[in-house]
C-alpha cells in the first residue's frame, strides 16, 4: 500500500512537539497542524484527513472531546491520541470513544509511524468493504445516470422525491436519453430494492402475446398455449415492474392495464380467477401521450393513472454540457471491455461531438465512441475512428466558444481549436471546474481529478492560485 498520498491532521498546544512531528513525517505523508480544536476543526472542513493525531491535554481543552466530535463527522479519519498520562483507563476511555489507538509521550517516531499506517491500512480495508457493499447501488442508483447539466437537476430531484413512495411515475422523452436507467434508479432507491425490477419491451410484441406476457395465460387459452404460465405482473409481485414503449400497447390492452395498475388485480388469459399482486409500476414513453388522448389512441383514465409522477428526460442536444462526462464513462468501459489501456479524444474529435445534434441522444453516442475505442490502435481517438456520420459532419468546421446553440456555448466546457495548443490552460480549466464540484476541497477536487493531493498543490502553484 502507497501511503505517500495519506493526509496527517497533528493537534497539539505544544508548538515544539508539533513541528517536531510534522518534521518527522512529512517525507512519509501530508501534515497539516493545529493548536486547538478550533484550529483542527477548520482543517477537518477544508480537507479529507486520513488520520488524526491529537494530544490528550490540548491547554485547557480536552483531547477526548475533540476525537467525539471528529468521529460524528462524515468521512471520519481514523483517531489516534497522544498522552503523557497513559494508562489502561485512558487506553480503555480512548477506545470506547472510537479512537483507533492510543501512544504515549514521549513518543518513539517509529513506532508512531507504524502505528499510523497500521491506522492507514484498516481505514483503507474498511472504505473497501463500504464500497463493495454499495456496488449493487452504486450501479443502479443515480451514479448511473450521468450528468452535471442544469436541465438534468430536475430529474434527479424527482427520481429522489419519488422513489420511496409507491407512486406510479411516468418517463417521457426521445429514443436514447435513459429511459430505463431512470426506471432502474427509481426501484433500487425505493424501499423494495432487493424484489424484482422486471422490464416489459411492448412494442415489441403483438396485442395477443403483450397481453400474454403481462398477465400470463392458462393452458389452451388460445393456439400453442400448451401449458400454464405467469405474467410479468405476478412475476413483478413485490417489487418493480418498468413497461417501456407504453404508447405502443393497444386499446384492448389498455382497459386490461388499466384495472391491474389501478387494483392491482387481473385475470390470466383463459381465466376469471382473480391475481391480486404488489406490484410498483413505472411506465416510460417516447410518444406524446397527451396527443394520442387527443387523438383517441391513447385512452384518458389510463394516461391519467400513469401519470401521477411525471418526469421529462432531456435530449442530449439541450444538456450538451453532459457531453464529456458521458465520453469519459463511455471511454472506460469500451477500452476494460475491449481490454485496451486508458483512451482519450483529441480535442478535434471531442469538438466533433459537441458540434452534432445527436438526434439518437445518449444511445448514439455510446455507440459512436464505442466504435472510436474499437477502430483506434493508439490511446488517442481522432476524427478518423469515428463514425462516418460524424466524420461527415466535420467539414462545418470548429465551433468558436462564444457560438450560440445547445448547451455547448458555455466557454468552460468546449474546446476550441485554439485550446488543442495550450494543454496548460486545459488542465487548468479542468482543476477549477474539480474545485467548484468539490467545494474547494483540494484533496477531494485531487480524487476527482485522479491526481495526488501533493500534484494537485504543485499544479496550484504553477497556476497561482497558492502561495508558495
């Protein structure tokens, strides 16, 4: 394990024994140093702390105090104390307070590093285990929808609003913005996360077989029907069932539905035996439905039955914004698929793509880099590994960062062709922008950027925008 990045947080009142410390760790860590809890309470604000190492006797403060309201922050760092008084009620008082260990003065450096890592490494098995734990959310919840643009807010509000209620939601918008990872994120951050989530495709079945597969069938219910078999809706019981293409189910249909949602209770076909089921629905539509009522192709008490919660993907040309944080996450999962290293766009080809309309939303562009990452040879994806509808919309030329249109007219999101020579003035955009996510919290802004906290400082440096 690389401790080289690990953050050091010393409080002590005694300036000699705290710059003693950070003298004898910092070739080994980062250190920051405080006199008080007020001084180490800033520090724990502005920066992520691996390990704290505080005195027992802080003046007239107590050590034991700030250790409990250190471990009641959110990313605690792991609490070491220091005391020239050490005993085994101390060690033991330390310990149900939820200090990691405790050293006694006047220290011995080496065994104080060893202790520290030893720290280091638990906090680092711990923060495994949680991810591990969190993966099966993590890859349905809303850290699957990507996106940082204005227009997408709303989205996650609603999807956070609604998920833990049983509210029917609806999920309109064009062929390719996402859909049914909504669908997915409403059922896993609802209360029924670990039932079924189960998709229905309608529009890619026939009235008589949608009918089938939703609410199942008796034997000799009709020509090739052989043997009993549950719906979808059974099969949902208890948890989620996602009917993506709603506008595409026929008016028979509909009365059908309408009753199963409403009641949750049918009839298999074949049958007059009611189901009675728990089943959450979230039904998603590219079509306008309000239309299609208008029309009488959609029926009223349906569309007013499914749209108790409403929500309105944007298409990707009004979230442009979104554009190179979906091409990064596109680029990495291509390349581990493909098993090829680390790929990126030259700043041409990333032009490319925030100039095209996508028409095909967040799909066709998936496909498009998948398709760079396939045809490339390098770690660089250029113009020439794109697909040819994109390469033949390049001869419109670069776009200048004042040019309106879409969300790629903000200056701090599209390259210029101007930038493609300043690499410096790129990265420097991009520390910024890793800040203003973070709050101004270097360490995390580092982290986000995949860079070592002690990188980022010197990159601050070299810009400015710290002493030195």
């Amino acid at each position: 394990m690389d401790f080289f990045d690990s953050t050091i947080l010393i409080v002590d009142d005694e300036k000699n024994t705290r710059e003693g410390l950070r003298l004898s760790l910092e070739d080994d860590f980062d250190v920051y140093i405080a006199a008080n809890i007020a001084e180490a309470e800033e520090i724990l604000k502005s920066e992520s702390v691996d390990v704290m190492l505080t005195d027992l006797r802080l003046g007239g403060e107590d050590g034991m105090e700030l250790i409990t309201k250190t471990l009641a922050r959110p990313k605690a760092p792991v609490c070491i104390l220091m005391t020239a008084y050490g005993s085994v009620d101390v060690a033991v008082e330390a310990m149900k307070k939820g200090a990691y260990d405790y050293v006694s003065k006047p220290l011995n450096i080496d065994e104080l590093e060893i202790v520290i890592k030893r720290a280091i490494r638990s906090r680092s098995v711990e923060e495994e285990v949680q991810s591990l734990k969190a993966q099966v959310t993590d890859r349905f919840g809303l850290e699957n929808i990507i996106g940082h643009s204005i227009v997408m807010q709303p989205v996650f509000d609603t999807i956070q609003q609604v998920a833990p209620t049983r509210a029917t939601v609806l999920i309109e918008g064009e062929s390719g913005t996402g859909k049914e990872l909504v669908g997915r994120a409403i059922h896993h951050l609802s209360g029924r996360p670990k039932s079924k989530l189960v998709t229905v495709h309608c529009a890619a079945l026939s009235e008589q077989l949608l009918e089938s597969e939703l609410f199942g069938h008796e034997r000799g219910a009709f020509t090739g029907a052989v043997e009993r078999r549950a719906g979808r809706f059974e099969e949902a019981d208890g948890g989620t069932l996602f009917l993506d293409e709603i506008g595409e189910i026929d008016l028979n249909t509909q009365v059908k539905l309408l009753r199963a949602i409403g009641e949750r209770t049918f009839e298999r076909l074949g049958s007059n035996k009611p189901i009675k089921v728990d089943v959450r629905v979230v039904a998603a539509t590219n079509k306008n439905l309000s239309e299609m009522v208008r029309e009488g192709t959609f029926r009223d008490d349906l569309f007013f039955r499914l749209n108790v919660v409403s929500i309105d993907m944007p298409p990707l040309r009004d979230r442009k914004e979104d554009i190179v944080l979906l091409v990064d996450s596109f680029l990495k999962e291509f390349a581990e698929e493909n098993k090829k290293p680390a790929m990126e766009l030259t700043a041409e080809a990333l032009q490319l793509l925030l100039d095209y309309e996508w028409p095909g939303n967040v799909r066709e562009l998936r496909t498009a880099i998948e398709h760079g990452v396939v045809m490339s040879n390098t770690a660089k994806i250029g113009v020439r590994h794109l697909p040819p509808f994109l390469r033949d919309n390049s001869h419109h030329g670069f776009r200048n960062s004042t040019t309106s249109g879409g969300g790629a007219s903000s200056g701090a999101n599209v390259i210029t062709e101007e930038d493609d020579l300043n690499i410096a003035k790129m990265e420097e955009r991009m520390i910024q922008l890793a800040l203003k996510r973070t709050g101004d919290n270097r360490t995390e802004a580092a982290q986000l950027l995949g860079i070592s906290r002690r990188t980022m400082q010197r990159k601050l440096k070299e810009m400015g925008l710290v002493d030195s």
